[in-house]
C-alpha cells in the first residue's frame, strides 16, 4: 500500500494522464460519430434534391403536354377554311402524289400540326392575318417549312418525355438537371419564335417602317425575322441531342 501510494506521490502527472486519455477516447468517439452522420446527411440533402428536380421536370412535361392537347385538338377541329390559313393552299409536297399541304392526307394533316404547334401561342383570330402577311412577303415556303420542322421536334420531343415521366427516377441527379435545362431551352425557343412573331402582326398593323404600305420594305422586314427564326431553330439541335441522349428516346 505504502508502495502504491508513493509511486502516486512520484507521479502527480498520474491523474492528468488518465483525464487525458478519457478525454483523447472522448474525442475519438465523437469524431467517429462525425464521419457517420456526414455521409448520412449527404445522402438526405441528395435525396431531397433529386426529388425536387423530379417534380419540377414532371411539372415541366406535364404543362408541355397539356399544349400539345391544345394544337392536337386544333387539327382535330379544324375548320373547312383552316382557320384562314391560306398558305396552307399554297403549298405542296415536291414528291408524289403531290398534293397540297391543305389536303388530308397524313403527311399534310401531321404538316399542319406541327405548324399548329409552333403557332400555338398565336391568337386563333390572328392566324389568317398573319398568313396574309407572309404571302405578301413572299416567304411563304421558307417560314412555314421552319415552323413544321421547330413543331415536329418539339412535338417529339414532348411525345417521348412524356413516355418517360414515370421512369425518370432512375436518372441521376446531374442527368435529371441537364435534362430539365435541356428541355426548358428547347420549349423557350418557341416562345421566343412565337414572340417574333407577335411583334411582326403589331409592326404591320402600326405600320412600322412603311411595311404596311410598301411590300419591298415588308419583304425586307420579313426576310429579317426569317433569318432570325433560322438561327434559333437551329439551336434547337444540341438540346433536343441531349434529351435523346438521355432518356434514349
């Protein structure tokens, strides 16, 4: 006892040692709870974004196809005079049996949607109006084949996400991200096309430039926004690649 007691005495470091290692294994306990909850809150905060990223791209799919019931439904019900669309009579397809792009044969009907859809934005009313426009422009075959090809894509495009919607879990998060970015650039360039389009039917009624009363001036002014509307159809390629790509439509 006396022996026990003087290496204590000896020691006075003996408590403090002890303390110390408590408080070292403490520290290491801790620490080790640290590197659990870490991954376990990445996986939480991962979760949440990939949910949040779900909903919004299926939101996004979803107001997309309720458009595209709008300009369906618009061929469905379309009218004797194709809602003054009179370019429609004006052309026709280059490859037998030629007929026009106002006849109901398949290829002409799926022609007109896809305008439908470019257009969809337009007032009804103003459809007829800006038909005449164009014709006196005499751009007519350039302007309209740019709306079927920006509709079809956008249409196809629609079509397959919306095949897609209920599986789109499986994606990874920087998939689901490029996909929605993809898929709003895409639906932005028919806003913008139908933007311009708006402007051209408020410069002809106010008369801008002279284009109401003077055609060599619209048709400048038309060839213009046409060349416009080529380069943002244009950019439509990359994003509609990359949804492809992706959801392997």
């Amino acid at each position: 006892m006396f022996v026990f007691l003087f290496l204590i005495a000896c020691n006075p470091d003996f408590n403090t040692n002890q303390q110390d290692i408590k408080s070292h294994s403490s520290k290491k306990r801790l620490k080790s709870n640290k590197q659990k909850l870490k991954p376990k809150k990445e996986v939480t905060q991962n979760q949440r974004m990939k949910k949040t990223l779900l909903d919004d791209l299926k939101n996004l799919i979803e107001t997309a196809s309720a458009d595209r019931e709008k300009y369906v439904k618009k061929l469905e019900e379309e009218p004797a005079n194709q809602y003054g669309i009179l370019v429609f009579k004006e052309l026709f397809w280059p490859t037998s049996p030629n007929e026009d792009i106002a006849d109901n044969t398949e290829r002409s009907k799926k022609y007109r949607k896809y305008v439908y859809c470019t257009l969809n934005a337009i007032d009804t009313n103003k459809l007829k109006e800006l038909s005449e426009i164009i014709l006196l422009s005499a751009q007519t075959g350039a302007l309209f084949n740019i709306f079927k090809e920006l509709g079809n894509t956008i249409d196809d495009v629609i079509v397959g996400l919306y095949s897609k919607k209920d599986t789109l879990n499986k994606l990874e998060i920087l998939d689901l991200e490029n996909l929605k970015n993809s898929f709003e650039k895409l639906l932005s360039t028919k806003t913008i096309v139908s933007e311009m389009l708006s402007q051209l039917l408020l410069d002809y009624q106010n008369d801008k430039n002279l284009i109401k009363r003077d055609n060599t001036n619209l048709k400048f002014h038309v060839h213009t926004l046409l060349k416009q509307i080529v380069k943002k159809s244009e950019e439509t390629e990359k994003p509609k690649s990359e949804i492809i790509s992706i959801c392997d439509l």
